[in-house]
C-alpha cells in the first residue's frame, strides 16, 4: 500500500464506536402491547425516507416524534417513546480504547449520519465523545453519507487537503464516499480487521 501522511482520522459512530439494534426497542414495545413493536419497525421500514430527511435536518424533533408516535397508534407517551427510540445503543469497549492512543498523533474528528433525538437523548452522554475535537453531524450539515457536502464539511472544519484524511466506516457505500473525495478510508467489520488495516498504514 502506498504511504500516505494522515493528519486527520475520522470516524463513524453508529456500529463503529456504538452499535445498535432496533430489537431493544422492538422488545420493550412488545412489552407495552403485543404487536407494536413489530408494526414500530414495519412503519419504521416504510417510512424510512422520513428517517433519513430528519438526519439531515430537514424535520423539526417535533414533527419526526409525532409522526413515530402514530407507527404506533399513538398508544404511549413521548418520554416512554424516545426511550425506545434512543435507548438501542451499546458502547465497542475494544474500539472506543483505541482513541486516546490515536489522539496521540492524529487529529479525530467524528463524522456520524445521526439525528437530535439520538443525540439529546443517547450518545451525547458518552465519555468518549470528549476525544473528539468536532463532531461534524448530518443533521446540522444538512446532508447524510455519502453526499459530497457532508465530507466537504470535515475539510472546512481541518482546513487540510483531502488526502490527509482517512475515515472509518461499517457501511462500504458511505467509506466509498470518502474515497471518491480523495480520502482513504476502511471499511470497518470488527476491531481486529481495523486495527490491522491501521497497522498496514503504519497509524497504529
């Protein structure tokens, strides 16, 4: 592999740093009533174009819960709904000890596709948020991965040329993305693979 001088790694949050599973909220609705939580996630499906507008901030908080609340029939209060919704996230331990070690030598900036509920209400809480000098979100961006200006927005913040950066992403379309910005980028499947992968360019 070519050598290349990284000044930036940027990273993932979402099944990279905190995975997720929307079965946690499908057990807990269950539990609440049988069948809502799977009519939760059929409409989720369905709907799922609304999803993404409301990462890209194109929907107030407002308008996004109300609309989940009627998957639903409108058959629990708000706060029961946003702890179903928000509460699906656990942390990669193994992952997440890589930061500080990275944060040695490299700048890190996170680059999520995420939404205000998620944020207000999940990740926003985790300690190692804080390794992270800027959190560049599709839903303050006004774009998700893997549009251009989403990436753009990370140079603007770095200020350096594209090449510099690498990005870290489960989801091989959104590591494409970068890759097409003149980023390197890996796709991430599991912490050996990565650490690995940053071995190969000589990062870790």
């Amino acid at each position: 592999m070519e050598k290349r001088k990284y000044s930036v790694i940027v990273s993932d949050l979402g099944n990279v740093l905190i995975p997720f599973d929307y079965m946690i909220a499908f057990k807990k609705l269950e539990k609440i009533e049988t069948g809502l939580g799977q009519r939760f996630l059929d409409q989720y499906k369905e709907n799922y174009d609304f999803h993404r507008r409301f990462e890209s901030g194109l929907i107030s908080e407002d308008e996004f819960l109300t609309k989940l609340s009627g998957f639903i029939n409108d058959k629990v209060d708000r706060n029961t709904l946003i702890d179903a919704y928000s509460k699906i996230f656990k942390v990669n331990e193994d992952v997440v000890s890589l930061l500080p070690e990275l944060k040695k030598r490299y700048r890190l900036v996170l680059l999520s596709n995420t939404n205000i509920v998620h944020q207000k209400y999940a990740w926003s809480e985790y300690e190692f948020i804080n390794y992270f000098e800027k959190l560049i979100l599709s839903h303050e961006v006004g774009a998700c991965k893997p549009e251009p200006k989403i990436y753009k927005a990370v140079e603007a913040y770095t200020k350096l040329p594209p090449e510099e950066h690498i990005f870290i992403d489960d989801i091989f379309e959104y590591a494409e993305g970068a890759k097409q910005m003149g980023w390197d980028a890996i796709q991430f499947k599991n912490y050996k693979q990565l650490v690995e992968e940053l071995k190969i360019r000589d990062i870790f």
